[in-house]
C-alpha cells in the first residue's frame, strides 16, 4: 500500500509542477489576493456626493453645512435652490443624496426650537445609502446639540456636572482596525479556493487526458488512487497557507495571539474538508469546465454566507440555518478565533468536530463513488 501511495504522489507532484498554472494559483495567488484585498476593501466610506438645497441661506444653514463638509464623509457637488435640478444629479449618478434646508429654517430652529430638514438618499446601493444616512444623522444630531447649548448654557453647565461619558473599549481590536478581522477571514478564504478548485479539476483531467482509464485497469486500489491525489493538493495548500500567513504578519503587522501548532492543526482538519468536496465535485463531473460551475456555484454560496463580509447574526433566520452547515463559515471563524482572541482547543471543538465529519464523508463518498473497472 505504502510503495503504491508513494508512487502515486510522486507521479501527482511530477505532473503539477509540469503545470506552470497550477504553480502560480499555488504559490502567487495566495499572496496577490492577500494583499490587494485587504487594502481595496474598506468598510468606511468617504467623499458621498451630497446636493445641499438651501431655501433659508441664513447664517444656521451655512454652519450646517460647514459641519457637514468638516466632516470629512461629504463632498458638496451642488449647491442651490432648486430641488428639482438636484434631483437630476441623483438621476444621473452625480449626487448621492439631497438635504432640503427649508425656509425660515433659522427662525424656527433659534426662535421655536423645532425644525425639519428633508434627506433623500440613493439606495441602489444598500449599504452605502445606509451608512450615508447613519453618518448624516449622527452630523445633524451634533449640529441640534450644539444649537441646543448656545441658547440655553445651562444645559452644558448641567452636562458638565452629571453627565454621561460614554469610554468604548474594544477588545481583541484595540484600534478598531477593520484589516485586523478582515485579513484572517480571507487567509482562510483563498485556502478554501486553493483546495477546493484545484482537487476538483484533478480527477475530470486525467479523464479528459485518456490517463484515466490506464489507472483504471491497473491493480491501484480506490482507495489509494484517491489518497495520491488529495495528499499532494493538500502538502501545496498548506505552503500556500504558510506564505499567506507570513504576508499576513510581516505586511499587516498583524501580531499571531494564539498558539501556531493549533492553528496548523485547525487548517490541516479543514483542508482535509475541503479537498474532500473537491474531489466529490471531481467524481461526479465528466469535463473540467462543469466541474468548475459545480464548485464555483457551491463557492460562492460558502463564501457569502460565511460571514466573511456580512455578520452572520444579521441574515435572516432560514439564512442562519445555511451558515451553520456551511464549512466556510468555520474555516473563516476559527483562523479569527486563533489568531485573534488566543482561544483553545476546546473553544474550537465545535468547528474540529464538524470540519472532521465532513471531511471523512466526503471522502468516503468519494471513494466508494468513483467507479473502477478493476
């Protein structure tokens, strides 16, 4: 068994690094997509296109809109009196929304202490249309208490002696840095990509190539034709998973908490899971390219339910039930926990316990699945 499995793997390292392809999505991709990812993607948002529509243009309109601009979140793209011509720059995607300053604007909100302003947003993009109005609202909320103190000074005389300061303290975060959860849940992203995509082309190759049915009237057990071809893939993914952890520490700066061996012990589980429905993917298709909808279709569901970008406490509740027995979301949860929040062992056994399962039945499926005539 031993010599057979060893001559097998030597054959599937021979015949991958014959492939200058697979090299590159191994050892280049991993470390591409690790760096321009994180520094593409940001959950802040900055210069949101406003059209200020000023009916009052007293002295309060226009310090509320200096606020607005001070921010640093809005950039003034038009400025006037017209609401219909502000309008058109939303429609033509110039403006991401309006603020309607109505008239007597500073009479009602110095005098009568009661006005309104009128918001309307672009939601073709959800979450920019959100966090526009969250930034503008927190903005306008700044401006009404500042209005507030400067007609009446008691108010930030009483604010002075009973107040209530709020002192946020973020942990396993100190900084708030959005890089910091974002960069371990894509290491374990492309690890996912590299063992998934990669085994479930291995076995459509050998059919499309004719090598397949040399093996299949060969004395080569199941079982061992299908242990050379995962052992391989999953030596290169855990190299790959090495250089992408060193990009990780040294680009990133981001310091490895828990503890090295669990971590490599947690990946190598989770390969192990992921080769596993590669190959299951491998088995059942006839051609590379339905072989790679099967996977991309299954990817991208993973991927999106994982909660890699949109918590998971935040999906509907059918959604939830998917993210539960989806292996992504443990894969993207457990590097965090480790390198992170230092956790143990026996904080990640729920996630070992259902990457093991997985993967030994996917594999099984994956032997006694792939037919041989011998």
């Amino acid at each position: 068994m031993f010599r057979t499995l060893s001559i097998l793997i030597k054959k599937e390292f021979l015949q991958i690094f014959r492939n200058k392809s697979i090299l590159a999505i191994i050892f280049v991709m991993p470390v591409i997509q690790l760096v321009v990812l994180p520094l593409a993607a940001n959950y802040e948002i900055k210069d949101i296109k406003i059209a200020v529509v000023d009916h009052d243009k007293s002295t309060e309109s226009r310090e509320l809109i200096r606020k607005i601009t001070a921010s640093g979140y809005f950039k003034i793209i038009k400025y006037g009196e017209n609401y219909p011509n502000a309008y058109q720059e939303v429609e033509k995607d110039r403006a991401d929304l309006i603020l309607e300053i109505p008239n007597n604007f500073e009479k009602n909100l110095v005098r009568e202490n009661n006005e309104k302003v009128l918001l309307a947003i672009n939601a073709i993009n959800g979450t920019k249309a959100g966090l526009s109005a969250s930034y503008l609202a927190q903005i306008l909320q700044d401006y009404n208490q500042q209005v507030q103190v400067r007609m009446t000074p008691e108010i930030e005389s009483a604010k002075k002696i009973s107040g209530l300061e709020i002192m946020p303290k973020f942990w396993f975060n100190e900084t708030y840095n959005y890089r910091l959860s974002l960069v371990p849940g894509i290491l374990a992203f492309l690890v996912t990509l590299i063992g998934g995509y990669l085994t479930a082309l291995n076995i459509v190759e050998e059919k499309e190539i004719g090598t397949i049915e040399q093996i299949n009237v060969s004395p080569i057990k199941k079982r061992d034709f299908i242990l050379g071809k995962l052992i391989p893939f999953w030596i290169l993914s855990m190299v790959a998973f090495t250089i992408g952890l060193l990009v990780t520490i040294f680009v990133y700066g981001i310091q490895m908490q828990g503890s090295y061996l669990l971590l490599y012990g947690f990946i190598s589980v989770y390969l192990i899971a992921m080769l596993g429905l590669g190959l299951l993917a491998s088995v059942y298709s006839e051609t590379q390219q339905q072989s790679m909808f099967i996977v991309f279709f299954f990817m991208m569901i993973f991927i999106l339910m994982s909660g890699l970008f949109t918590p998971i406490e935040s999906m509907t509740e059918w959604a939830k039930y998917i993210a539960f027995i989806n292996p992504v979301t443990y894969g993207v949860d457990g590097v965090r926990l480790i390198m992170l929040k230092n956790s143990g062992f026996m904080d990640l056994l729920p996630h070992f316990g259902f990457i093991s399962a997985l993967g030994i039945i996917s594999i099984i499926w994956s032997v006694l699945r792939y037919r041989k005539t011998n």
